[in-house]
C-alpha cells in the first residue's frame, strides 16, 4: 500500500514536465505541487463518499453480519482534504503562485479571487464532513462532500468559457460518480476481508450488488467524460491534440488506464457470475482498485496542466 501511494504521488509530481516534453507549451508554476495537492483532495473525497456509499450498500445485503465493520477512515480523509485545501488556498493568495514566505499570502483576498474563494470552501466542506463523521449520523457527511464536488465544478469551468454552467454539470456527474467508484470499491474490498471467514456468502453478495451499481457509474463517466473532452477538443483536432499537446498526452493515458479498470471489473463480475468459487472474484477487484488510485492521481495531474488551444 505505501509503494502503490508513493508511485502515485509521483504521478503529479513529475508528471508535467514529462506531459509538456516537445508541446512547446509552459505550465503554470508549481504545477507539480499544485497536481499533488489536488491529488490529495481527490482521494479524500473518494474515501469519504466510498465509505458512506458503502455502508449504504452492505446494509441491503440479505443476512449480513453487523459486526465486524471496517475501521471509519473518513476522520483522517477529513484531514487530508483540510489540508489539501489549505494549500491550494496558500497559492491563490499569492496570484496562483508558489509562496516563498508568509509575507507573500494575502489571506484576506482570498475571498476576492474565484481560486480562493473555492479552496477556502471545500476547507470549510472537509472541515464539516469530519465533525459530520463523528457525529450520531455519519451519512450527514455527504452533505459538505456535494458542496466539495460542486466547487470543484464551478473551479474547472470558468466564466468565460462557452456556457460554463453545461461544463460544471458534466464534471458534477463525472466527479461523483468516479469518487462513488473508486472509494466505494476500497471500501468494500475492505469490509469483504474482515466478513471472508465469518460471512462469505454475504462478501460476494456485498461485491455482486457494488457491481449492478458500478456498470450504471461507469457509464455516466463515460458519457460525461466524452461530452466534457469534446467541448475541450472539438471533433476534428482530437486525435491531433492526444498526442501534440500536454493535456491530450495525460487525457489519453487516463482513457488507457480506465481501460484496464474496466477489463478487471468485467474480469470480477465474470468471476461473480460463472466461477464456482466466488471468492476468486477478489484478486481483480483489488488490482482494480490499485489502478483506480492511478487514475485518481493522472485526474490531479490534468487539473495542473494548461488546457488545450481550440483550433
């Protein structure tokens, strides 16, 4: 698990000066920081609303054991997500720059950038997502979690795009339901390990009604996904931009891992439906994940780079 975080990180990290390799393109300063923080807030939104989505789904498994249950990780997500947002918010003080020094924050304009604005609301968002977690009602949290999704539509589309409101709601959609994904997944790969000798049965039920959930996801991602790279690329210039500039470069090595995402989960839900031990199902739905952490981490990437020129 660190390797798999750490080859992760490495992906923001060192990305972009790879993805910018004879584009003759410039990225912002500090992508590669501004790539990992984002990287950070994605995941922890992903196991903040995967955990919620999967209490919700092991509570309609017919004769599931109630104990044991997972660990709750959405208190440390919680604080991953502060964190992240506290540093994204440092660099919109500065002009979406990389601060040197304290002197060069200018924490009250924060509110008068749009960059600003939103990083201090989904501090705000994680902050209440943790206390939610502690809270009687746990499931409370995806309350601030929307809020989070929702500024990280409104960030990627700017007003002086071609009807930003279209490209918020695509990303809305896309953003909820990859973190539902991703972090229900983790989730329910975790829940399966402890019920394996107590409830397995009940593990396979568990992971069979994730997957009639995740086939309905995986299609709003795609046609989401494909809508929003159009409005980004128009029809004629696609093929062209996926290998000559940047952002293509990272867009088409996310398409490719999702491939392998969707090859392993048709793998499980083979396994699930045909094989006489059920359980087999496990080892793709785990190489799954790790993959998903993968994309998690190229979608960081692509938030850093500089979009591509509509011809």
């Amino acid at each position: 698990m660190l390797v798999l975080v750490a080859v992760a990180a490495l992906v923001p990290l060192l990305g972009p000066s790879a993805a910018l390799h004879g584009t003759g393109e410039a990225a912002a300063p500090g992508a590669g920081g501004i790539g990992l923080l984002r990287m950070v807030l994605f995941a922890a939104l992903c196991v903040q609303l995967g955990g919620v989505f999967e209490g919700w789904l092991a509570r309609r498994v017919p004769g599931a054991p109630q104990e044991p249950s997972p660990r709750s990780w959405a208190l440390f997500a919680a604080g991953a997500g502060c964190v992240a947002a506290l540093g994204l918010a440092s660099v919109a003080s500065t002009g979406n720059l990389v601060p040197q020094r304290l002197s060069d924050m200018d924490v009250g304009g924060l509110y008068q950038t749009r960059d600003g604005a939103v990083a201090l609301l989904e501090f705000n968002a994680f902050l209440v997502a943790g206390l939610c977690a502690r809270s009687r009602r746990p499931a409370t949290q995806v309350l601030p979690l929307a809020a989070v999704i929702a500024a990280e539509a409104l960030r990627a589309h700017p007003t002086t795009e071609d009807a930003p409101l279209v490209g918020s709601a695509l990303t809305l959609v896309h953003l909820t339901c990859a973190a539902l994904w991703a972090g229900g997944l983790l989730h329910v790969l975790r829940r399966i390990r402890l019920w394996r000798r107590t409830a397995p049965t009940a593990g396979a039920a568990l992971l069979g009604l994730y997957a009639r959930v995740a086939v309905v996801l995986l299609a709003a991602i795609t046609a989401t996904g494909l809508w929003s790279t159009l409005r980004r690329m128009p029809p004629s210039t696609v093929l062209d931009q996926l290998a000559t500039t940047a952002y293509g470069r990272t867009l088409l090595a996310k398409v490719l891992l999702v491939a392998v995402v969707t090859a392993l989960a048709l793998t499980a839900r083979r396994r699930l439906r045909r094989s006489a031990d059920r359980c087999s199902a496990y080892v793709p739905a785990r190489a799954e994940v790790a993959v998903l952490g993968l994309v998690v981490a190229v979608s960081a990437l692509l938030t850093a780079l500089p979009l591509p020129i509509r011809w």
